[in-house]
C-alpha cells in the first residue's frame, strides 16, 4: 500500500519545503478521497449507495461515515489500497511526461 511518505519519495518532493509537502498531500488526500468513494459507490448495492449518497449530502462527521464503511463496505482497505496506488503511477506516469 503506498503511504504518504512514499508519495514524497516517489514525486521527489521530499526537497520541497515542509508547508508545501503538507499543502500538496492534503490535495492529494482530497484526490484519493473522491476516487475512493466512487470505488465504494460502485461496490454497493443501489440502495445502500443511495444511502451514502443522501447521508454525505448533509455533511455528516467523520465518525459516522467510518461507521457507515465499516459496516457496509467489506473490501474497504482493499479499495483504499487500490486507490492510492493508482494514484501513485498516474502521477508517476504524469512526471516523467
């Protein structure tokens, strides 16, 4: 699984000063974020994604969207895994353009 410190490794920007790694991995948290959650869109039923859907709409907290994952989405750390690394080799890829 790619973590962050591997991003900086990998996108080189390890030379980069601390407040710019920070501002750069929150944009790509936000990034990975929105691809994960439309992995576990399409992973649900159209139900429980319809649930999701109208429970985002009302801004809810952290905690409560953790538990909505945790009890509807089995493969959750498998989709996070996937999404982070595909975002690593698109970047990767998008660098060396």
């Amino acid at each position: 699984m790619t973590t962050q410190t591997d991003l900086i490794r990998a996108l080189e920007m390890d030379a980069l000063p601390v407040e710019e790694q920070e501002s750069l991995l929150s944009e790509l948290d936000d990034i990975a974020f929105e691809q994960t959650l439309i992995r576990i869109l399409e992973n649900l039923d159209d139900s429980k994604a319809e649930e999701l859907e109208h429970m985002l709409e009302r801004d809810p907290s952290d905690e409560e969207v953790g538990a909505f994952f945790k009890t509807h989405v089995k493969n959750l750390d498998k989709l996070l895994s996937e999404t982070m690394d595909d975002l690593k080799s698109d970047l990767l890829a998008k660098k060396e353009n």
